[in-house]
C-alpha cells in the first residue's frame, strides 16, 4: 500500500491516480475488493457501497448500492439520514428477473418496469436500419420511424404489430374486442377517443357538434371500395352511403336455340339497373301478348330457368368493429 503526499492512496499500485486507486492481478479470478458482512443472522447487517455528493439537495445527495433481503442486488436513492432506501434496480438471486423502480418484479417476468409517469421505449430507427440488423433473432422488436409502426420479427421477416385507429375489422364475437367500438353509428366522446377522431373526425357524423363524434354504422351493410377517379363508381366520397337497386342482366340454364330475355330487359330496366315499367308487361312462348312493354321465350323453350342477376351473395353475419 502507498500513501502520497497528496493523500492518494495505492493499493496493488505505486501511483495512484485517485484517493483510493486499487489495482487488481493480471490474471487469475482474484479478487480486487471485497465489502464483506461478517453477520450470519438476517438483517443485522449487509455489505453496501455508498456514493454522496453534497451538491445535491437535502435527501438527494445519496445513492446506496447493496445486498438487500434474500440476497438480491439493489441500487437506490437513501435519505442522508440513511434510513429510508427506494430500490431503483433489482435483480432478485433466484431467477435473475430484474425490477426497474421496483423492488418486488413479478416472477413471470424477466424484466419489470414500473411507473406511473412514463413509458417504456424501444430502440427506434429508420427503415433502412432495420432491415441491416444481421441475424435479428426470432422475437427481436423494434419502432420504424419512417413506417410509424411496432416491427417483430418472426424469425424469416419483419411483420408490423401496429393496428392504426380508424382500422376497421370483422369478428366472430358477441361483442367487440379490446381497443375497438361496434361500428353501429354512435356517438363517442371526442376527447376519450381522441386518436380516433383525428383519423377519421366527423366523415360519419358530428355528434352533438362539440363534444363527440359519430361512427360509422356498418350494421346489415356490405362495404364497397371507393371509386376514387377509377369511374366505376363515379361520385362518391369515403363514407358515402348508397341505396340498393336492382340489377340488370340475367341467369340462364342452358337455353336453345335461342333467347330474347337479355334483349327485352332493358324495357324494363334502366341503365342504373333501376325498374322502369312503362305499362303492363307479360311473358309468353311466343313473345306476343297484351299491350306494354314485353319480354319473350322462344316457342321451344323448355324446362330452363331465367332470373334477373343475383343482387345479394351468400354471406356470413359477423361483428364490425374500428379501432380506437
């Protein structure tokens, strides 16, 4: 051991750098300090390491590092008296499960983050810096920035968590799942469901005009895909509704040598598919009849069906629900 005049002490070292500056061996598991608690009985004593700045203000000045009950590992803040110790790490001996603020993490969980004022970040890049990451492991997450999404990956591709308000999904359910509302026209408090009312704000409705919004009712409603200029379509705007109409146009079973039901339709559909019946109309083998407006079979016409179009497919009634 060298004590310097300027009060530098050296352990393993004849020029210490610092007030008490400890060199270890160069090889070998030798220990270089040990903070040993010679009590065998429980809680008369724990080995501890105590950093103090007095810059800092009255019960702020100290930070204790210590084996704690059971023989975990803690850091924590301590009053100057030293008497009141708040755990901010843990790492319990048993399973290794670490605690952040707490000193109790729960023993499903490996890591356990607790606070009532802040969150818990994952690491956050670029698009191009996620797809560098060699050898992600399967599981690995991280944040886009550029696609504004959760990514995990499943061990072959990245695949983005992220459900954006205003998604809307069909389910098997009674009642809609956690984080969605039924998609049944009511009206929500804009406040209370904020992210949703900036992705879709009053399209479906405005509420009472201040404090809520309206949803979209999708009850009994097959959905359609806006036109948005294709011409398909032409008109209409997101969430638009549109009244059913008939439809042109006809089913038919093998019917020889020929047919005049696709010819005389339009006499009684428009071109919107709409019915337009300029007086009686009659059906016969022969294609003649009584006055108005017409369609015939032909004279050999046997045993074949003729409907109009189908205007409503088979279809399974499930839950329509929007995230919010």
């Amino acid at each position: 051991m060298v004590i310097q005049q300027n009060g530098n002490v050296g352990i393993g070292t004849n020029a210490p750098l610092d007030k008490l500056h400890v060199m270890g061996a160069f090889s070998g598991a030798v220990t270089t300090i040990q903070i040993h608690d010679p009590y065998t009985t429980a809680n008369l004593g724990f080995p501890r390491l105590l950093l103090r700045d007095e810059e800092y203000a009255l019960n702020k000045k100290c930070w204790d590092l210590r084996i704690g009950a059971g023989g975990c590992f803690e850091i924590g803040d301590i009053d100057d008296a030293q008497t009141t110790f708040n755990t901010k790490f843990y790492i319990s001996p048993l399973t290794g499960n670490i605690g952040i603020n707490n000193g109790t993490p729960s023993t499903s969980a490996k890591l356990d983050v607790t606070s009532t004022t802040g969150g818990f970040a994952m690491p956050r890049m670029t698009s191009a810096q996620r797809k560098a990451i060699a050898s992600p492991i399967d599981g690995l997450q991280v944040y886009d920035s550029n696609l504004k999404g959760i990514y995990i990956y499943d061990g072959t591709k990245w695949d983005c968590v992220s459900v954006p308000a205003g998604s809307v999904g069909y389910f098997a359910n009674f009642t809609a799942p956690n984080g969605y509302l039924e998609c049944n026209g009511q009206a929500v408090n804009r406040i209370t469901y904020a992210e949703l009312f900036t992705a879709i704000g009053t399209l479906y409705g405005v509420g009472d005009g201040s404090t809520t919004f309206t949803l979209p009712d999708l009850r009994g409603e097959f959905v359609r895909g806006v036109d948005k200029g294709r011409g398909v379509d032409a008109g209409r705007v997101i969430g638009s509704g549109q009244q059913s109409t008939a439809v042109g146009g006809y089913i038919q079973s093998d019917c020889s040598p020929s047919c005049s039901f696709g010819t005389y339709m339009d006499k009684i559909l428009n071109s919107d598919g709409i019915l337009n019946i300029p007086g009686s109309i009659f059906i016969s083998h022969s294609g003649t009849g009584g006055g108005g407006a017409g369609f015939a079979f032909p004279a050999d016409f046997t045993g074949n069906t003729y409907s109009k179009s189908t205007i409503r497919p088979r279809n399974i009634a499930m839950l329509p629900c929007i995230k919010f």
